[in-house]
C-alpha cells in the first residue's frame, strides 16, 4: 500500500487502520495466552474441592478475579467491533 499512488489521499486513514489492526493483533495474542492460562487456573482453584480446602484463602481470591476477568470477555463480546474493545 505504501508504494500506491493514492498513497496521499487515503494516508492518514491507512495509519489509522495499520494502527489499529496491530492493537487488535496484540489483544488477540494476549487473550488467547490469558485464555489458555485461565482455563488450568480455574480448574485448579475453583473445580477442585481439594485445592479450595487446602488453599481457602487463594481460592476466594481467585473467584473474584475470575468475575473481573469474566466481565472484560463480557464486554469485549458485547461491543461487537474488535477496533472498539482493543484499542
């Protein structure tokens, strides 16, 4: 695209969406490693009684973590549009 001869006329809103689109990428990224993570984690903490009888304290924090993380999926499904909730 750089290379275009429209390169001028359309500059400022391929900055934008070059921007943009590599927020998006990044957010991306960082869910899915979150998501990956999480999914051990909330197994462990809030599926297993042991752990919840072992570490009461742990287990309590880490449910109101998972409500916090819960309500930014939440609301990054509900926006709709990735460019609204990445960046």
């Amino acid at each position: 695209m750089s290379s275009s001869k429209y390169l001028a006329t359309f500059e400022e809103k391929i900055g934008y969406w070059n921007k943009a689109l590599g927020g998006i990428d990044e957010v991306y990224r960082v869910i899915g490693e979150v998501f990956r993570s999480w999914s051990f984690l909330e197994n462990l903490f809030i599926h297993s009684d042991e752990v919840k009888k072992e570490l009461p304290t742990h287990s309590t924090q880490f449910v109101g973590i998972d409500k916090e993380v819960r309500d930014i999926f939440a609301d990054g499904f509900n926006k709709k549009k990735a460019v609204t909730f990445c960046t």
